[in-house]
C-alpha cells in the first residue's frame, strides 16, 4: 500500500497545473460527447469500436498476430462506417458546437420562451373553452423532485398537443398536476399537498385550487389551475390564488417563469 502511495505522490509531482488542466479539459470533452451520443444509434457502434480496441491491445500483448491484424483492419472501417452512416448526427453536434449547446446545457434564445409560453397557454386556454379541469406547475428555484416522484416521469418536450393529451378527461394522466422544469415537462400525474389553512379557502373551490395553493405555500412554484365546473383560469403562487386571469396575463406570467427560470439555469443565452 506504501509503494502505492508512493508512486501517486510521485506522478502528482511530475505533474504541473498546466497538464492537470490539459486532462481535465479532454476528459471534459469525451464526457459531455458521450453525453451528447447517448441514447442514439452512434452511442452502440462507438460501444463496439471501443470493445474492438480494447480486444486489440489485449491481442497484441498476448502475440495473437492474425486476430491483431483483423481487428487492426476492421477498426478504421468501423470509424469510416461511423462517419458514413451517421452523418446528420454529426452534423447536429457541429451545429450544436456553434450555437454552445455542446459544452453546457442547451441554450435558447428568449424567442424560445415565448414560443414554449404560446404552447401552455393554447392549451391553457383550451381547456377553459372545453371546461376540461387543468392543473399545471411551473418549478422555479426550490425544487419539487418530491412531487415529481409520486408521478409519471415524461421529460417530454413541451407541445399544446401533448398538454390537451395529459388533461384529457378519463385518461390515465389526467388526474393530478403536470410539472414543468426547465423546457420540459418533466411528470405528470403528480399529487400534491392540500392548502394548509382550509378555513381561509372558498368553499365552492374543489382539490386542484386546494392543492394549487398548497404547493405554492411550501415552495416558490407558478402554478395554474383551470376550473372544470367554471372554465375560470387561476393562478397561486406564495399561498395567493388569484382568479379570473385573462390569456393576455397568462402568457406574460408563463414567458416570465420560463425565462427567469432558465436565466438562473443559464440555459437561455443573451440576444
């Protein structure tokens, strides 16, 4: 164990801050390229290239000559075949380099917090029209992982038409609130905490209000509820339910929570 201990002490001091940065930038790199690949049809065939290189080192230090050869000619193949076939997920990851999406999270224009806005208030304001019982959270800084857990997990892209989906009466999501963080909508069919003073809540208010305000009480979400008896829009936000909104202020209020929402994420760069 000393001469372990030995031995790393050793390199440590071999090493300047110059290198430690060096490895740290390329080990960065092949992390967040991993990242980016995973889950496509490359993320496989580099798991096969990275098996066959591996098969070849070990076939080299053990003189298996003829299967050396083989892997050793198959290897540049496989990364021409890379190449080839996955040509338009390459040319995303270049596109995505130049727009600074590779190194960080993804980074959108404030353009695209209105266009997620007009996607939840088309389906805000058609659950209103049908009177259909709606219950929409926006996470802000506190995080709501706990609610998010007792739900369907979906990190879906945010869309009107899957909104309308979700809240459909009689389907299996509908009941319970969506939640959305970031720029999708991360669960549904979550159940959250009923309102902590009843006596203070109007009565012909029914659980979603009741669970808008309880929420709202216990973090600093954005949340709206649509009424399915009345079609009223209303919003609560630190324990307050404000009712009757129009789609005017519904879509400043959604633009606002995602906008200062993925400015502190850094995930919306600047004009």
């Amino acid at each position: 164990m000393q001469q372990i201990l030995d031995l790393i002490i050793a390199i440590a001091r071999d090493i300047s801050f110059v290198d430690f940065f060096d490895i740290m930038l390329v080990s960065y790199g092949i992390y967040r390229a991993l990242l980016f690949i995973e889950g496509t049809r490359a993320y496989n065939l580099l798991k096969g290239l990275g098996i066959i290189l591996v098969l070849l080192v070990v076939t080299k230090d053990l003189d298996f000559n003829t299967v050396s050869w083989a892997l050793s000619n198959a290897l540049p193949t496989g990364f021409l075949a890379l190449v080839v076939i996955f040509q338009p997920e390459l040319r995303r990851a270049l596109e995505d380099i130049g727009k600074g999406r590779f190194l960080g999270e993804q980074v959108t224009s404030e353009d695209s917090a209105e266009e997620l806005a007009e996607e939840v208030c088309k389906a805000i304001e058609n659950f209103s029209k049908k009177r259909i019982g709606a219950l929409i959270v926006f996470e802000q800084e506190i995080g709501l992982k706990d609610f998010m857990e007792n739900g369907v997990m979906m990190r879906s892209k945010i869309s009107a038409e899957l909104l309308n989906t979700i809240f459909m009466p009689f389907t299996p999501l509908h009941d319970g609130a969506v939640i959305i963080k970031g720029q999708m909508i991360e669960a549904a069919a979550c159940f959250l905490p009923s309102a902590s003073n009843h006596n203070e809540v109007a009565k012909e208010l029914g659980s979603r209000h009741r669970a808008a305000i309880g929420v709202s009480e216990i973090t600093d979400a954005l949340v709206f509820v649509v009424s399915e008896e009345t079609g009223q829009i209303s919003k609560a936000k630190g324990g307050k339910l404000t009712r009757g909104l129009t789609p005017d202020r519904i879509k400043k209020l959604v633009a606002a929570a995602f906008t200062r929402v993925n400015r502190a994420r850094g995930l919306f760069g600047k004009k």
